[in-house]
C-alpha cells in the first residue's frame, strides 16, 4: 500500500502524537508499505525532504505553534500534500489540523481517508459553537475515524450521531522502550526513590501539582524528582520548587531526545502522570513498557492502562491525593511486582505491533470496499 499521513508534528519533535505517528510509521515501512508523511519545519535545522527509518518526510512552513499556526500550516502544505496524495492509496490526517488537507487533496476521487483524533484540543474545542460543527463535517466526511481514548471516541460520537468512532489506545516500541540498566541507575540501600514526570511543561498537565505534592511525600519518603520536559510553565514551577524547599530534590531536566528516554526511565523507581486532561499517555505507556508503576490521575484516558496491579490513580488537581498515591506506592515495598506487571501488560495489549496490525486491516478493509464498490 502507498500510506499519505499529515501530522502537524513529527520526529524528532517529542512528544505522544509525535511518538505514536513516528513508531507507526517506521513500522508501516518496515512491512513493505510506501509510507510518506507531510509535517510541519517545527525546528529549526531540519531538512524539507529526507528519508529516516524508509519513511518519506516533506516538512512545510509552520508560523506558529498555536490554533493560527496549525491552520496557516495544514493550508501551507497544501501543495505538498496534494502531489503525494495523487498516488496515494490512503491518506490518514493524524489529529485535527490534519483533515482538512486529506479532504482537499481527495477531492473527487475516491482515496479512503482515515483520521486519528489524538488530544485535549478535540475535547477542549467540542463544545464550541464555531468548532462542533467543523467536527461534526470532518467526522462524517472520514471513511475511518479513530480516536486514542474512550472519552474522545465517545465525545465523537456525540458530535456526529450515527458515525462510529473507535477507541484505539497508543502503542509503544517495546524493544526501544525497556527496561535498560545504567550507572544512573536509582537501586541499591540508601538511595532516595527516584520518581520521574515526562511531561511536556504546559498548565493542563498538572506538574504543579506534583511541584506541591513533594513536599508531603518527603515527610514519608526520601525522593528525588526528575522532571523531563520544557514549555511555558517551566519558570513558574522552578520558583514554586523554590518557594516550597523543594529545588534541591526537584531537577528540572529539560527536553531530551527520545532516544535517551529509556535510560531515563529505568533510572527511576515510580513514573508519574498528574494530568488535568489526557488521552491516552503514550509517555505513561513508554514508562510501563520499561517497567516502570505509574502513579496518575483519574482523567481522560489514564484509567485505560493504570490501574492497582500496575500503580494507581487519585484526584486532579489534588497534591494531598496524589501524595498518598506516591507514599503508598513507595512504602509498598511491590515496586518491582507492578513494574513487571506493567511491562508485561503493554507487550500484551498496547505494543506497537498490535497497533500496526490494526492499521494494516482498517486500509485493507477499506481499499477492499471501495475496489467492491467499484
């Protein structure tokens, strides 16, 4: 199959939609598909054209990382998008900014289009007067609609009655993330736990929460707290670390790549995910898959994939809650035994193969109806 996606953000941007379209799309290739992918030029340095992991990559003009941006971008790529897509045999628009070009460059042909609704932009925008029926037209104009939780499926759904949204929940290369030994490595008498939070520095991923939980989870525990990741809350919560005694346990790491990320994460003892709004974390999945518990909360689709035998869930918004969830985990003395649950479960449900298989049969039931209908 010749497979066109459009996503608004690829590797080595990092990030869950990043991760998830990147891993899907190395597969994809590496089963003999032609796999080409129009994104945006979000870095600087970046080539317009390249070829990575027999993946075709075109990157077009992005002006902002913003709702005006990403439209000023899916509009800019048009041209790219709509050579590819004339030999196409699918074209599959990973999250919202991405649909419009796929309905554009079908016109009025008869190319299958798959969409892939990833994040809290979707959920955030459902409501909205100007925003629910552009859904509602992208919803049913799909041949295919996927969404990466149970609540977007379901709030897709109640957009556009009569259309079918399914939930597919993110995969993870569990040969990439596992769990791989280091000098850095937390284990060993007198050490403090070591929790980590890959989270991208923005409001509605609740770092701040985990920032004013730690103070309470010292009273219990000896922790120190890898924080990896960068955005606009970053200098914010590095004063509130201070203001609360906490800087010297609390080490803001920054972005980094994500080849270093397993190594990261097996240096650790406890992943945490203090989301206000999530779909389904492929970061807390990367986490699981190196056998890593999770501590989450209760949002979106982290009750998906974290339960008791692999960590738990507590409150949003809630230090005190989310304290007690980490000291409990750490004082159980069943890190281990949640952390091999954890890594067995994703090699079992939410690998990466399991979710390339998928894809394969949806183009393929696809191309087959329409190849009937013809």
């Amino acid at each position: 199959m010749n497979i066109l996606m459009h996503t608004v953000y690829y590797a080595p941007e990092i990030g869950g939609l990043e991760s998830h379209v990147h891993f899907l799309c190395r597969a994809l290739a590496a089963r003999g598909h032609t796999v080409r992918v129009v994104t945006s030029a979000s870095l600087p340095g970046l080539p317009s054209l390249e070829t990575v992991d027999g993946v075709n990559i075109r990157r077009t003009w992005l002006p902002a990382r913003n709702t005006g941006g990403w439209a000023a971008h899916a509009i800019g790529s048009l041209p790219s998008f709509i050579e590819w897509a004339r030999e196409a045999d699918i074209l599959h628009a990973q999250d919202i900014a991405a649909v419009l070009p796929c309905l554009v460059a079908r016109g009025t042909s008869e190319t299958p289009i798959v969409t892939t609704y990833h994040t809290s932009h979707f959920l955030r925008r459902a409501d909205s007067r100007f925003w629910r029926p552009v859904f509602r037209g992208f919803l049913r104009a799909a041949d295919h609609n996927l969404a990466a939780s149970r609540e977007i499926a379901g709030v897709g759904e109640a957009i556009a009655p009569g259309v079918h949204v399914e939930p597919l929940t993110n995969g993870v290369d569990t040969e990439t993330f596992r769990h791989t030994p280091s000098p850095d490595s937390n284990q060993g008498a007198g050490r403090p736990f070591r929790l980590i939070a890959p989270r991208r520095l923005f409001e509605k991923n609740g770092v701040e929460y985990f920032v004013r939980a730690l103070p309470l989870i010292a009273e219990h525990a000896d922790v120190e707290a890898l924080i990896v990741g960068d955005g606009p809350e970053r200098d914010r919560l590095e004063v509130l670390a201070r203001e609360l005694g906490v800087s010297e346990c609390a080490r803001f790491l920054g972005a980094r790549p994500h080849a270093e990320m397993p190594g990261l994460l097996s240096s650790c003892d406890l992943a945490v995910f203090p989301s206000l709004m999530e779909a389904t974390s492929v970061a807390a999945l990367e986490a699981m898959a190196c056998e890593l518990p999770v501590a989450a909360t209760n949002v979106g689709g982290l009750p998906e994939i974290v339960d008791a035998d692999v960590g738990g869930l507590c409150e949003p918004a809630d230090p005190a809650s989310l304290a007690r969830l980490i000291t409990r985990l750490l004082t159980s003395g069943l890190l281990l035994d949640l952390g091999a649950e954890a890594r067995r479960r994703v090699v079992s449900q939410w690998s990466n193969e399991r979710l390339t298989d998928r894809h394969e049969q949806i183009y393929a039931e696809l191309l087959f109806e329409r190849a009937r209908q013809n």
